[in-house]
C-alpha cells in the first residue's frame, strides 16, 4: 500500500456527488476513498485529455468516475463524475 494521497475533487464533480443519494453515493464516495489509499488503482477505461494526460474511468453502477493520479504531487484529482449513461 502506498497512499495516502490527497484527494481533489472539480467543483463540478462536487456537485454531482452532492445530487447523488442512496446506494450510489456510498458506491461512489467508497471508490474516491479507496483512491487516496490505493493510488495505482486503474480505471474500467482510459482516455488521454487534450494535454495527452492518461484520464481513468471507473463505472460504479450507474455513475461513472473520471480520474488521474498526479503522483509527484500525491494527489489524486477527479475531474468528474456523471451518470454512465453520457460517459
């Protein structure tokens, strides 16, 4: 185990997570916070962003976590959260 990292979260992010009840919300919030302590955790998917950067996409049942690890920095910034559906 190499965490923990800090945790960074888009303020558009935020407030999907704030939208999100039940369930899902414990599926998503357990996730970010396995991130801190696992940071080499990987994605379902990946996409490189318009820089080139490597950006993970874990689906948790009906959201979908976009994510990349700034790992010099020890930090881990989710860069979005959506319904899976318009992943």
């Amino acid at each position: 185990m190499i965490g923990p990292y800090e945790i960074f979260l888009r303020s558009e992010a935020i407030e999907t997570l704030r939208g999100i009840r039940g369930t899902p919300r414990r599926l998503v919030t357990a996730f970010i916070d396995a991130l801190a302590a696992e940071p080499f955790t990987e994605g379902d998917y990946s996409l490189p962003d318009a820089t080139g950067r490597n950006l993970h996409i874990k689906v948790l049942g009906s959201y979908a976590v976009t994510f990349w690890a700034d790992h010099p920095a020890r930090e881990i910034k989710i860069t979005d959260i959506r319904s899976a559906d318009r992943a």
